[in-house]
C-alpha cells in the first residue's frame, strides 16, 4: 500500500466515522449505552482515527508541488485565512447550531455580522483553513489530508442542518429560511443585506488577532512564515 493510498484510508476512516456517530449511528447507540457512554465512545474512535491519519501524514515521503506558491498565491491565502479566523471567533457567541442553552433564542434572532454571511461560520472557517493549506502546500499529501477536513467540515454542516430541523424544529427551520449556507449567498440573492454582513466586533479584532497570532506562531514553531509575517 503507498504512502498516499495510506493517508486517504486512514482519512476516509476519520471522517466516515465522525458522519456514521454523529448520524445514523448517534440514536442506536445513545439507546444502547446513554448519551454519557456515547460521548466517552464518540470521542475514543475520534481521537483514535485522527491518530491515524496524522501518523500516516507524518509517514509521507517528501514530495513534488504542484505548482509553486508564489507572494501573489500567499496573500490570496493570507486573506482567506484572516476571514477565515473572522468567521471562527464570531462563531463563538450566539450560534443556534452549537449545543448549548438558549439555542432557540439564537435561532429567533436577526441573522447578524457572520451568520448573516453563512449560517455555519465555523465550519467555513475551518474549511477556508484547509484550502489555504492546499493552495501554499501543494502536494498529494496535503490535498487529501486538509480536503478530508473540508469535506468533513462542510458536508458535515450540510448534514447538521437536517439534525437540527429534527432537534430544534421551527426554530431552525425559521434560522434556515432567513440565513444562507454558501458565504454571501444571502447578500447575492438580496436576501440579506451587506451592512448586516459586517462582523461584530469581537468577531474583527478577535479574529484579527487570532491571525496574527498563529501566523506569527507558524513561523516561531519552524514552518514557513505566513500572513504579514511572511513580507516582514
């Protein structure tokens, strides 16, 4: 078996796993084990084969780029993966779709600052992290470990939506209706408006922040500097 044959294996299995427990298999074995045994089992087989798959990453042999990453390729990166951050912090506060108390009352308020971008400013922020690791490292390993993130991110969002409708009701059926799963579909269709698009400001500065740090950290921890770091 080859080393990239390997890495999409142990990745398929990391993300199939994660769609089986979270979907189909969740119901059968809460029934069987209660949420508490579930949650212990859920996070075991995710720890387990995401040991895995990093493992039979770490095992590549060094590659050929498919194309070269030049200054222009980087700060098209750098800026994704500043909005990227964005989304993320904002994600934090207010998000109908995280398990947590008052996820009705999210879900009744206006789509505001990220979730009036996209419904699931996580899951995008984590899928914009993988492209831009795809475009600044281009490499068979690198596509298919940050695309299997991508995959499980916003496929696993998709799926969320219909979880949700069944969990939470009209409350989510009313946030869907009045949100937008592709960033700035919304605003496109006129659903929305721009100014509401504008992110708050805990999601700017604190994803502000959150890029220059781990820009900043890319470089200090020995990886190729990136974001503003790069050029300074």
């Amino acid at each position: 078996m080859g080393p990239v044959v390997n890495l999409a294996l142990t990745s398929a299995l990391f993300v199939g796993t994660h769609f089986l427990m979270s979907h189909p298999l969740r119901a059968p074995l809460v029934a069987r084990i209660g949420e508490r045994g579930f949650q212990v089992a859920y996070s075991i087989v995710a720890l387990a084969t995401f040991v895995l798959m990093v493992r039979a990453y770490q095992a590549m042999p060094a590659e050929v780029a498919l194309w070269v990453a030049g200054d222009g390729l980087w700060a098209v990166a750098s800026v994704l993966m500043l909005v990227g951050s964005i989304l993320l912090i904002g994600s934090l506060i207010g998000n109908p779709a995280m398990a947590m108390p008052g996820a009705d009352r999210a879900a009744a308020a206006p789509a505001r600052g990220v979730f009036a971008i996209t419904r699931h400013p996580m899951m995008w922020g984590f899928a914009l992290w993988a492209l831009v690791h795809i475009l600044v490292v281009p490499t068979p390993g690198q596509i298919v470990l940050a695309g299997s993130l991508a995959v499980l991110a916003l496929v696993g969002s998709r799926l969320q939506d219909g979880k949700k409708a069944r969990l939470m009701g009209a409350a989510w059926q009313g946030w869907q209706a009045r949100t937008a799963f592709i960033p700035f579909a919304g605003q496109v269709s006129g659903r929305l408006s721009w100014a509401d698009a504008m992110p708050r400001p805990h999601a700017l500065f604190g994803g502000i922040a959150v890029w220059l740090i781990a820009t900043w950290a890319h470089g200090a921890l020995g990886y190729m500097p990136a974001g503003l770091w790069r050029w300074i």
